[in-house]
C-alpha cells in the first residue's frame, strides 16, 4: 500500500496540507493548516498523537477543530488525546455515537489497548460548514460503513476527504456494525460521484485518486 505523501504546499504558498498514516491500520490523518492565520485543523488523528502534536508545534499552527469522519478505533483513538494537548473541540456525526460506546469492543478486534474516548463537542451534520475560514468544507454525510460516516468537501480546492467511503479501486467494508452495502452504493452514487472528475480524493487509507478515475474504473460504481 502506496503511502500518501507529504505536499506543502498544494494549493497555494500560504495553505499546508499533510497527510500521513498512522496506528496499526494506517489510517491516514491530515492536517490542513493556514500559515498567515496561524491555524489548523486535523483529520482522524486515529494514533500518534504525539507526533501529530509535534507536527503542529514545528509549523506554529494553533488547532481549531479536530473532525473525524467516521467513529472507528483506527480514526477516533487519538482524538481525545489530541484535544486535552490543544484544547481543539472534536466533531463526529451523532449517527456514530454507539460505535464510540464500542471502543472496548473495537479494541479487542485488534488486540490493543481501549483508549479513551468522550462524546464529542459537536455533531458533523450533513450540510455543515467546517474546517478553515479560507479553507472551508461542507460536510456530506454518506452512510454505509458507518452510519455516522461523512465525507469532507473543500469545494473552493476540488478535494474530498473521504474517510472510508471511498477507495482508489474499492469502496468501505460493510460487515461491521452500522454497515450496509446499498446504503454505501447509494451515498457514494448521490453525493460523491456528482462531484467533478478533476475532484482530488483522499481516503482513510491507501493512495490518493480523483472522483474521475474511480467513475472510470472502480470495480464497485462501474454500471456495465
């Protein structure tokens, strides 16, 4: 599995944006910063907080909000974490609450420690506006691998976070609690699909892709 590499800047000279695995499952966590606001926001800091704090420290970056797309171990573990080091509120649709209540349960699946968690400050309702003042995004909410699971579209920047809803080659599993494979099909197909081609997408895990290609060639949305 191809890491996701580091790029700084992207966009523009005085936006960050990094994305890095981290914890057993690799998940990928981002961080997208201002430099002239002195700013940021982090996504799905699943593990290694420490070395996402110090990210944060080494850029000068204040953390605003801590959003996390879906309330699985591997992209909710850190969050706490995180916020009692910056004081950053945590977002995570309400949808997604039970599995939070899980976390035992989930750690057991992997055999790791429970890490503590808390109910979060905020819910990512479908529709809402997050992230950056020059860097917004509208969050999807696109059920299916969880219930709670969203999507974020920084529309202004054509990039989507996609957590694990989409996949460059797949879709998100649909076998643990909350999933459901139509559900996941139906979301992908009306909120992400209509999206445009050059969209840049950044899943939970693996290599980055574009709404484009996975039109194209995903296995899983191909109609003929």
């Amino acid at each position: 599995m191809r890491q996701i590499e580091k790029r700084r800047p992207l966009y523009n000279k005085r936006m960050i944006l990094e994305t890095f695995p981290v914890g057993p499952l690799a998940c990928n966590c981002t961080l997208m910063g201002d430099e002239e606001a002195g700013e940021a926001i982090v996504i799905d800091p699943g593990d290694e907080i420490a070395r996402i704090h110090r990210r944060l420290t080494e850029l000068g970056l204040q953390l605003k909000q801590i959003l996390i797309t879906h309330a699985h171990i591997d992209h909710v573990g850190g969050a706490l974490r995180l916020k009692k080091l910056t004081g950053a509120p945590i977002f995570l649709n309400q949808n997604d609450l039970p599995l939070l209540k899980m976390m035992e349960t989930q750690a057991a699946w992997l055999g790791i420690p429970t890490p503590e968690t808390a109910p979060p400050d905020e819910s990512l309702a479908d529709g809402m506006v997050v992230g950056l003042s020059r860097y917004p995004a509208e969050v999807l909410h696109t059920p299916g691998h969880t219930q709670g699971s969203v999507c974020l579209h920084f529309t202004p920047l054509k990039l989507l976070i996609a957590g694990d809803t989409l996949f460059a080659g797949s879709i998100g599993r649909t076998d643990l609690p909350g999933g459901n494979y139509g559900q996941i099909l139906d979301s992908i197909g009306a909120r992400l699909l209509p999206l445009p081609d050059e969209t840049q997408v950044l899943p939970g895990h693996g290599s980055a892709t574009t709404i484009g290609q996975e039109r194209r060639t995903n296995p899983f949305l191909r109609t003929e």
